[in-house]
C-alpha cells in the first residue's frame, strides 16, 4: 500500500498500448504538453489497486473513447523500464527516476473513429507500421509498434 505522501504523486508504473487494424494501420496521438511527440495509448496505473489490463481499458476508453468490445485487447507479456524524461519527473515522487511500462495491443477490424481527450491529445491520425515506427518519440513505443508489425504479418 502507498504511502500518503506517495499519493499525491504519479505511479512510476504505466500502460503502453498499441491500437492496430487488420490491414496494418496504427493509431497515434499528438500530444498537447509535448507537440512534438506522437504516440500510441499510454497512462500511469492508479495507485488504487488498478491492474495493468484494467489500466489499459480504462486509457484506451479516455483517450480514444474506443472500447474493448470494438477489437481484442492482448496483453504482449512485455515490459520495458525506461528513464523518465527529466522534464516529467516533477510529477512522479521525490527521487524517482524510472518507470515500468506494461505492452498490450488492440486490434480493430478497420480504423475507426476517434474522441480525444482534449486535454491530453490535440490529434491523432492512423499510419501503416512503417510511418507509425517514424512518427513515435519514445523508443519503448517504437519497439512496442515493431513488436505488434511482426505478430500481424
């Protein structure tokens, strides 16, 4: 169980999900903090007790507003642990400096329409793997894209 003062901070522990169709297109979002940084679903796990799967449906549903019943979500039994950038560890508790990340993917029939959170994503657009590998700042997502590229061919 966290303490209070850890509470009041994000969980160094997070979901990476990867949205994917059957003819090979990936979602990716633009961030608002950061609008140089496309990425796929991500989201720290509450301190509540959530799980990485529970986690990963209720990002997938906030930042898409996607369900789970629209495609089948699979846990890729992958983790990375990656430094976090200096500029964000404000919000992560004193001397916290690295974070674990949970890989799942969800694959949808075609792309289909999405709500972004507006205060998170500004935009979002659905790209073959190849651009989406391009296109995504952190090198756990592109890693996580080429991992989700494989298994779909």
């Amino acid at each position: 169980m966290p303490s209070d003062s850890q509470l009041q901070f994000k969980r160094p522990e997070s979901i990476l999900l990867v949205i994917h169709t059957l003819t090979h297109q990936v979602l990716l979002l633009k961030r608002i903090r950061a609008p140089a940084y496309w990425q796929s679903v991500t989201g720290s796990i509450r301190w509540s007790g959530e799980t990485a799967v529970e986690a990963a449906i209720r990002e997938l549903k906030e930042e898409t507003g996607i369900s789970t019943n629209a495609g089948k979500l699979k846990d890729l039994k992958r983790r990375f642990r990656f430094v976090i950038p200096p500029s964000m560890r404000a919000r992560f508790g004193p001397g916290v400096t690295r974070n674990l990340e949970h890989v799942f993917s969800l694959c949808l029939p075609e792309p289909g329409p999405v709500v972004l959170k507006p205060d998170e994503h500004s935009a979002c657009c659905w790209v073959d793997f190849k651009m989406a590998d391009s296109m995504v700042w952190s090198w756990t997502n592109r890693e996580a894209i080429r991992m989700v590229r494989e298994m779909s061919n």
